[in-house]
C-alpha cells in the first residue's frame, strides 16, 4: 500500500519541477524583455535575443502542462481527507490551465508582428511594435485571469492540508495567506484595489506558497497508510 510520505514526496517534486519553469516564464522573461511604455525597445530585445524568448513559451507550455500532473498527485494525497474539498482543489486548479495555455497565443502573436511577414506589410514597423506591444500586455492581462484560481485552489488546498494530520498545520494556514496575495494582485491589476504601499504588501503574501512545496519535496509526510484509493 502507498503511504503518505511517498504520495507526498512524489506531490512535492512534481510541485518544484513545474514551478521552475514557471518561474522562468512569469517572471524572467517579462523582466528581461518588456520595456515599460517602449514599444520599440521592446521589439528590438525581443528580436535580439529570439532563441530566449521561444523557450520562455516553451517552458511556458511545459509549465501549466505539467501542473496537470501536480493536482492529480496533490488529489491523491488529500481526498482521504475530505474527498468534496479535494474536488474541489482539483476543479479550481484546473480551471485555469487551459486559460494560461491559451494565453500563449498572444507571446506568439507578439513574435509574428515583430519578425514581420508579407502579409504583415500593411503595417508599417512602429505600428506592428505598437501591436506586438498590445498583445504582450494581452498575454499579462491573462494571466492575471488565471491567477484568480492560482489564488482560489490554495483555500480548499490549505483546508485539506490544516485538516490532514499527516502535515503541519501551520503550511495550511499559509496556502490560504498566500491566496490573498493572488487575489489581491489581479485586482490591483484590474483596478478595483488602488496601487499602493499596503495593497502591494499583500500582493507579496503569494510566497507563502513556497513552504509547502519544499516541504513535500524534501519531508514529504508523517508516514501512514494513504487512505483509500482516490
């Protein structure tokens, strides 16, 4: 029989693989490539460094794909605990992927204009990098979408995780701190909640996912039977 520790080591690395490259996409390349109101600058880094780019979608793709696999681990360990709330996690996360690998279309959209085609010639280069520009921060409003369910899983997650007794409770009551951070976020980012010093401090709240991941990667879980098959 399967027990906790093995299912939740096995949860745990599939959680720190996935968010690698997770981390090269949503927050290195936005960084090294978008140039705040330049619209030109930021075609020229793009073209300029092409090869980086593509493997941001790639790693981008490869990302959400693999999280897949994340929610089925993360589901097999917890719906002995409470099978709704594991659901539940489970519909939430789920939700979002196919919104985040739609979005890819638009990074790949932005590379077309900036490379240019012949049936792009109607436009001149500064309006195909206006509209490269356009469809990057397309590319950000959508993920900012599906960070509202980044953010939404994490309560059922941190439920299960605060009522499971095979893990600490204190990383429960952290997923649920960190859905804050999420939500907080998009709403900052589609004006509802004003940009400011105390708004943007709990946007940081989302780090307090991190715990639970190398917690299941490196400690796994108290060890005991897993109860019952998912």
């Amino acid at each position: 029989m399967t027990s906790t520790k093995r299912a939740a080591r096995t949860a745990g690395w599939l959680y720190l693989l996935t968010s690698i490259p997770g981390f090269f996409c949503l927050i290195y390349i936005p960084s090294h490539f978008i140039v705040s109101g330049d619209a030109a600058a930021t075609a020229r880094k793009i073209a300029g460094s092409e090869f980086i780019f593509r493997l941001g979608l790639v790693s981008e793709l490869a990302s959400f794909t693999g999280f897949i696999f994340v929610v089925w681990a993360l589901y097999r360990l917890l719906a002995g605990v409470d099978k709704t709330q594991a659901s539940l996690m489970a519909i939430l996360m789920l939700v979002s992927i196919p919104v985040s690998l739609v979005n890819v279309l638009n990074e790949i959209a932005a590379l077309i204009l900036i490379r240019g085609a012949d049936f792009l010639s109607v436009f001149d280069q500064p309006e195909r990098e206006a509209l490269a520009m356009l469809f990057l921060k397309l590319h950000f409003q959508g993920f900012m979408v599906a960070q509202v369910f980044w953010g939404l899983w994490l309560i059922p997650f941190g439920l299960l995780v605060y009522k499971s007794g095979f893990l600490p409770r204190i990383l429960g009551v952290l997923l649920i701190v960190a859905c804050f951070g999420y939500l907080v976020n998009s709403l900052i980012e589609f004006n509802v909640l004003p940009l400011n010093a105390f708004f943007r401090g709990v946007g940081q709240l989302t780090v307090c996912e991190l715990p639970i991941i190398l917690w299941l990667a490196i400690r796994g879980a108290k060890d005991r039977p897993l109860a019952g098959p998912a």
